[in-house]
C-alpha cells in the first residue's frame, strides 16, 4: 500500500447553504460537521493527516484548533494528540480543483481525500477504501453513485498538478476500483439547508 495521507478538502465558502457562518462549523449530531470528519480520519492507520483551508481558515482554526491562522501557506497544528499538516489556499475561490492541486504538490505519497462537508461517512467505509488501496483508485460506491473518500494512489500526483477548476478528481479516474457500499453516507454531502434534514439510514 505504501504511505498514505488522509486530506481533508475545506477550503470552499459553502455559499449555497446561504449562511453569514461557516457551513462547516455547524452542527451535525452535537459536533461541527468537519470536526466529524476529522475524528474520522484521526481514527485511521495513515501516515500523515493533512487539512487544506481557505474560506473561513480563522474560524475554522479557531474551532477545531484552539488557533490562530498563521498567515503562511502551511503550519502544523496538534488536534487530540495529533499533528496536522494545515495548508492555506489562496485560491480557494478556484473550487476545488485548486485545494487537490495544492494537497497533491504537498504530499509524496498516496492521499485518502475527503471532503469536510460529508459527515457521515463511516470509519468502516474508510478503511474498506484503505484496504484497497494500490496501484489504482480506489471508492466507495453507493447505488453506482461514487462516492468518498477517494484513494488516490501516488503515480496519480502528476495529473493533479494541472487541475483546475471547481472540478475533483473525477476526470482522472477511469479505472476506479469501486467498493459497493450499502450506506448512504459515503455519497451525502451537505451543501443546502435542506440537506441538514437528511439523515443517512
């Protein structure tokens, strides 16, 4: 398997939850949606874990960090015991693409990417997905629908230098292992108010 990183994307504004605040600091189940996430990946055998910020870096690292932001494009930060790898993005406003370009040119390794606004994918489908991981991509599948987080292996980094646009990885992807997987939680993310009232069964 090789190492691998756990990244967490939550660099985006969430503007289509139509909020003043951080969609990612409200709460899902008595916990900030990304503090979730990131229990869930602190849970997990990886070698390094890494969180890309951008909208809301202050308030995010004030939260879940106890911190200050630190005006650089990288600090490390202890959560629980734990180091992350904090990297700022500047050109969040970009999407997406931009917050896996910068993670890709961080990391030497393979990346497990997720994405701060899924909250309910489960630690068992994340290791189902760490299982797997090798040569190729690898996901969680729900009902066909791909889903996260994504194994991303190493020889994959190069591509992702490029990317642009509020685009994942998808276009890279056409030999995806997937994993069919019977939660729906590996494919809920919260992007609109209504989407708060969906609980996965």
């Amino acid at each position: 398997m090789g190492e691998v990183a756990g990244v967490v994307l939550a660099a985006g504004p969430g503007r289509r939850m139509g909020l003043p605040t951080p969609k990612l600091l409200l709460p899902i189940g008595g916990k900030p949606m990304l503090e979730r996430v990131l229990d869930l990946v602190e849970g997990l055998p990886l070698y390094e874990r890494v969180l890309v910020v951008g909208a809301y870096a202050q308030e995010i690292l004030r939260a879940l960090f106890s911190a200050e932001f630190f005006g650089e494009e990288e600090a490390v930060f202890e959560r629980n015991g734990k180091p992350w790898r904090v990297l700022y993005n500047a050109g969040w406003p970009e999407g997406m693409g931009s917050s896996l370009r910068l993670a890709a040119k961080a990391l030497s390794g393979g990346m497990l990417v997720f994405l701060g606004d899924m909250p309910y994918v489960s630690e068992k489908a994340a290791r189902a997905v760490l299982a797997q991981a090798g040569e190729l991509p690898v996901a969680p599948s729900y009902q066909g629908q791909r889903g996260f987080p994504v194994f991303l292996p190493a020889s994959l980094r190069p591509k992702l230098f490029g990317i642009r646009g509020d685009v994942g990885a998808r276009d890279f992807l056409p030999e995806c292992v997937l994993i069919p997987w019977e939660e729906p939680g590996v494919i809920l993310d919260l992007d609109r108010p209504e989407d708060l009232e969906v609980k996965p069964s």
